[in-house]
C-alpha cells in the first residue's frame, strides 16, 4: 500500500548526495509536504562525505546526519559472519547484504532521536535491498512506516531523473554514467546491470577498482601470518590492529596480487536470477586463513555441524533476517564453537590465489604422536578392524537382505 495516503509529518533517508537520492529527498518533501532528515553511513565507500551535509541541506533536508560507522561495521557484522564462514552459493561473501542491516539501524536510531514517523530508502523494487532495509525497519519498531519511492513513483529512467533534478535546481555532477551500478563498502565492491546483464560477456578489466588482475599482479609471492583470537583476526604479520583497519590492510594486500574476484549468476530473494561481479580481496583471504585456524582447534563433530548450517546462516544474512531470533541463537551458537580458535596462519599470496603455508595453536588438537606414520604406541592398529566391521553391520545386512 503507497504512503502517499498517509500522515508523515518527518522521513529520515538513507541518502548518498547521488542522483538518486537527492531526486528523492525533494520528492519526498513535494509528495508528503513533509521534513526530510539526510543520514549518510561511512562504511568504507571511499566516497567524499564533506560535500554530503551541504548539498542535502541545499536539497531540502532540514537536518544531516553523516556518522562513521566502518569499526561498527567490520566488528559487529563483518566478523561474526566471517566467524561462521559465512558464504551464500558457494561464492558471494555478503559484502552487500551485511551492510544493510546496520545502515537500517542508524537510521532506525535517528528517526528516534529526530522524533520521525519515516524512513524512506532509494532501493529498487526489483532488488534484495528493499527486502534486507525494511525487514531490519520492521523489526526495530513494528509501526514505522516506509516510504520506498522506487515502488510509488513514475520516475522510471535516469533521464526522467536527471530532468526532475533540471527543474528542482538540485545540482547533479554531470560525469557519464557508469554502464553498470556498484556499491562499495569496506568489505568489497559490487558491479551489477547494464553491461555485465549478458552472463557469456565477461567483464571488461577496466571496471575492477579493488584489484589487478592476477596476471599483472608481482611474479613474486608475498608471505603474511595472520593471528587469530576467538575466531577474530587481530594482527598482521604481528602488527595488532582494529577491525576496520584489518580489513582495509587485507584489502590491500589482497588486491596488489589479484586476490578475492568473482563473478556470480546469483539467486535475488525476489525470485529472480541476477549477474553480479565482486571484488572482495580482504574478505576472500580472512576466510581461507579462518578455516585453516579452525582446522587445528576445532572438534570434528562440531565443525561438521556449523558447516551443515553456513548455508542456512549465509541464506538468512542474504535475505535480510539479521535481526530476526533465528539469527540470534545461530550467530550464539556460531560464537561457542569459536572460543578456542585462537593462533597464526601463515599465508601465501600469488597472482590471484591465497595459499596456506602453516598454521599453528596453543588451543590445537593436532596431536603428532597420534597422526604420525612413524612408530607410536598411542593407537593400536590392530583395533581399527572392530571399528570396521561394527560400522560395516548395517551394509552386511543390507546386502544379505538383497540376496
């Protein structure tokens, strides 16, 4: 059901300073004869955010809000995914999806403080964003109304946009527009639509911004140990570092050897396929260094059954259910199997692939006396034939049954 019919006094919008949202922002004003407070999120865009305030206030906005969220982002979203090994079909890493939740929740927090009835959003109505905002809106606070523009108004091409912005003066810098759409944040870079629509067309190498490719990347590998603590990393080669600034050396160390590219025909919540390529350098080698920490310090049967439920965790994280109780108890259990990942991985890094060298733990249950092909007196070989026959039981009565 459209808003329009509805009383809204004050929307706070996640807004950009793009030509999206500053569309938006008058439209709303013009729309709904409301006010309009701007919120723009640093999560690692590397986009300049000085010029944001004075441009939504010029717009319209009655108040900005411009809040540096990139600790929050990789310690409380990031992280705990990356502790679940956290992959949705087999390859995308979620740099997306685990940012909207927390976007969402600022914005959630202002319209609090702002005393707002709205939220409003530049989400498409085709895509997973509007899914993975409104969901974390709804859970927040149950009465909130929405406003997404994308789904009520007639604005449909950017040439409508760029006219509306014509005749409301709003000030749109007038580079070409990217033949495609990308979202950025700390995590990775997204690259969806226009040209990368065709799946047989590959992507043109001038489009990656995070990476070189591997065959440019040094002839010469680059060794690093990344140390673990609960799951966590929390230093480089001995240097300790925050979580934002983690990621961002990953980042770089990952995209200087081509490391963390892929393309992806991805399945949308919204029940269609969509193309999509990703840069995720950091991201790509803290999972591989994870899972070898894990090897060494984690219980089998415990592994075995978090590894049963990444597909569930990436698929709820994907959708939008990061703030819903199923979520919980699964980031809480998650969290219980890592207490002990705790060591160093040491990695090699080498035109496109990142390759563990070692791994080591005071936690560790790699126990050389008994793994060794050496002589030992901790196992005796002779007892593996009981093992064998009380696990083969139920296939000798199988086959007995059939003759």
């Amino acid at each position: 059901m459209s808003n329009v019919s509805q009383n809204v006094k004050k929307v706070v919008l996640a807004y950009s300073g793009g030509l999206d949202t500053s569309v938006i922002l008058k439209w709303l004003i013009e729309t709904y004869n409301c006010e309009v407070v701007a919120f723009s999120a640093d999560i690692g865009q590397e986009e300049e955010l000085d010029t944001v305030e004075v441009k939504a206030k010029k717009t319209g906005a009655v108040a900005v809000y411009i809040d540096d969220l990139r600790e929050e982002f990789v310690k409380d979203y990031v992280f705990p995914a990356f502790r679940a090994n956290a992959i949705y079909e087999g390859q995308y890493l979620l740099g997306t999806s685990l940012a909207r939740p927390l976007i969402a929740k600022r914005q959630m927090e202002i319209a609090q403080m702002e005393g707002a009835d709205a939220v409003s959003h530049g989400a498409t109505g085709k895509g997973n964003d509007q899914v993975r905002f409104e969901l974390s809106y709804l859970s927040i606070d149950p009465n909130i109304k929405i406003i997404a523009p994308w789904r009520e108004w007639d604005l449909n091409s950017r040439t409508a946009l760029m006219a509306f912005a014509r005749d409301h003066g709003i000030e749109v810098t007038s580079t070409k527009a990217k033949p495609y759409s990308t979202d950025r944040n700390l995590l990775h870079i997204s690259y969806e639509g226009g040209i990368l629509e065709d799946p047989w067309e590959g992507p043109p190498e001038d489009i990656f911004t995070l990476s070189v490719s591997p065959k440019d990347a040094p002839d010469a590998p680059e060794t690093i140990e990344i140390e673990f603590a609960a799951g966590d990393p929390v230093a480089v080669d001995g240097e300790k570092l925050s979580p934002a600034a983690m990621l961002k050396r990953l980042n770089v160390l990952g995209g200087r050897h081509g490391i963390g590219r892929a393309d992806i025909v991805e399945n949308r919540f919204v029940g269609m396929k969509s193309r999509g390529v990703y840069e995720t350098p950091g991201g790509t080698i803290l999972r591989t260094a994870h899972m070898a920490m894990e090897s060494i310090t984690m219980d089998r049967e415990v592994m075995h059954l978090r590894d049963s439920l990444i597909p569930k965790y990436a698929e709820l994280v994907y959708y939008g259910f990061w703030f819903a109780p199923e979520m919980h108890l699964l980031q809480k259990m998650i969290d219980d199997t890592q207490v002990d990942v705790n060591g160093t991985v040491r990695m090699e890094l080498y035109k496109g692939n990142c390759r563990v060298l070692g791994r080591k733990s005071d936690r560790s249950l790699y126990n050389t006396d008994f793994a060794t092909f050496e002589d030992d007196h901790v196992y005796s070989q002779k007892d593996a034939e009981g093992f064998i026959r009380l696990n083969a039981l139920r296939l000798r009565i199988q086959k007995m049954l059939k003759r």
